[in-house]
C-alpha cells in the first residue's frame, strides 16, 4: 500500500489550476514555435509525406514535457506516487477492452448510417506499412499524453475538492478548449470535443484509472482517420480505406472529421447515458 503524504498544496483545485497554467504555457510555446511544422502538416499529406512524422515529432516532444511536469507535480507538490494517477493494470483490463470496443461500436455505428444514406462511401483500400505503423506510434502518444493531462492529473485533483459530475465538466471544457486551435474547427466540433471529454472521463470519476480513456482514445483516433478515412479533429492522415464523400458537411462532418458531424453528438449522448448507468450500477456510491 502507498504511504499517504500531505500534499505541499491542500486544495486540488489549486493544483489543478497551477497545472493548466503551465501546461498552457507549453502548449502555447510548442504552438508558436512550431508553426512552420504545423502548417506544413495541415497543408495535407500523401503517404511517405514528411508532414506527418514532423507532426509526431513535435507532438511527443511536447508530450515529453507535459509528462516530465505531470510526474514533478505529482511526485513532489501532490506527494503521491505517478502511478496513483490511474496506470494500475491489475483487475481494470476488462475497463480497458470496454474502452477500445465502445470506441469501435460508435465509430462503426455512425459509419453504417452515413454509409446507408449514401452520405459517403467507402471507393478504395490501400496498404502502406511505414505510415500507418507511424500512426499507431502517434496516435498511442496521443491518447496516453491527453488522458494523463485532462484525467489522469487534472480530473483527479479536481475530484479532490468538488463534486464528481462538476469536476467532470471542467475537465471536459478544458479538453474542448485544447483542441480549438486545430484546422477547420468549428464551434459545434468543440460541443462535440466536449462530449467526448465526458465520455472519456465517465469511467476515471468511479475507478480512478485511466485505461478505459486511454484504450477508447486511441482506438477512436486510429479507426477514424487511418483505417477508415475521416479526418481526425481536422487533421488529414494516411489511410487504409479512402472514402468519397457526397452528403452534406452537418452531417459527415467536413474537413474537421467525424467529430465535426450531426451525428456525432448523438452517438456520443447515448453511448454517454449507456456508460453512466453501467458504472453507476457497477460501481456504487458506498464502493467508491
């Protein structure tokens, strides 16, 4: 059992506030310096494009040093071990799997029914190795550097000083807000950003662990652009299935991806009520 330390702050929400200040900062600084990256992957890519390895570089960079800052706060301002944030494996693998199918189960939801009213069809597949395996890497560093920054330590101190459903909330705008510089977003792709932060930390509130998040982000990012050809909140990939699209952009999302669409938002609320009340029958009040 982990010693208990007094943290060198009490309030979480304190805590949570001094991170977001400082993760802001390097968020902003990785922005401004690498524009030139960033714009040259935004102009589109073919596969073998330079642009998306450039992109993952810069990004586990700045993933590099959210994760440095995350394990000092935690280790000496909250007291606590960096495990404590959420990563024990044993007895949550079966959160995890919940995780990586609930994210499939929309994904090929919305997919079926964009595809039955004729809104996009799947034309082509191709199989290009370096870069999808490129994009496995990415899309890994994603899902475990935003579910350790947005769950792991801010929704956790959060729930240190509030309500669970509150902290929830403040999360899930903080993690649409980090996404509002992203190509071609949108007001309603932020709503749905939004969504997707509270379906992401639904299971985090009950369990404190972060393999469902993880598991759900990365399978929702890998499967949506490069396996089966949407954007990814705006960001074009090399793909498996190469789509043509012939509906309108409310309701296939545009250039922004599937996060961007009409139907993502009531996917997301379902699959959203669905997830509630399975934890909530899991995981009762007087068991958390």
């Amino acid at each position: 059992m982990e010693a208990t330390h007094t943290p060198v702050i009490k309030q979480g929400w304190i805590r949570a506030v001094m991170y977001v200040i400082v993760v802001s900062l390097v968020v902003y600084s990785f922005q401004v310096f690498g524009d030139e990256i960033m714009n040259q992957f935004r102009a589109g890519t073919e596969s073998g494009d330079e642009g998306i390895l450039n992109f993952g570089i810069l990004y586990s960079l700045m993933g590099l040093v959210i994760f440095i800052i995350t394990f000092l706060m935690r280790r000496f301002i909250d007291r606590k071990s960096f495990e404590s944030l959420g990563f024990t494996w044993k007895g949550y693998s079966n959160e995890a799997g919940l995780g990586f199918f609930g994210a499939l189960a929309i994904l090929g939801i919305g997919s079926l029914i964009l595809v039955a009213t004729g809104y996009i069809s799947f034309i082509s597949a191709t199989f290009n190795i370096h870069p999808l395996l490129l994009e496995v890497v990415m899309m890994l560093v994603v899902a475990f550097v935003e579910e350790l920054l947005f769950r792991g330590y801010l929704l956790n101190n959060l729930l240190q000083s509030m309500n669970k459903w509150i902290a929830l909330a403040i999360s899930s705008v903080l993690f649409a807000l980090f996404h509002q510089a992203n190509p071609d977003v949108t007001v309603f792709a932020i709503l749905n950003i939004l969504l997707a932060g509270i379906l992401l930390g639904l299971n985090y509130i009950f369990t404190r662990n972060l393999w469902f998040g993880i598991c759900f982000h990365f399978a929702w990012n890998y499967f949506q652009g490069p396996v089966l050809g949407y954007d990814v909140s705006g960001l074009k990939l090399t793909s498996i299935v190469q789509q043509a699209v012939s509906g309108p952009e409310a309701w296939t999302g545009g250039p922004f991806g599937f996060e961007g669409s009409l139907l993502c938002p009531l996917l997301f609320v379902v699959a959203i009520a669905i997830f509630a009340f399975l934890f909530l029958k899991r995981y009762p009040p007087a068991a958390i």
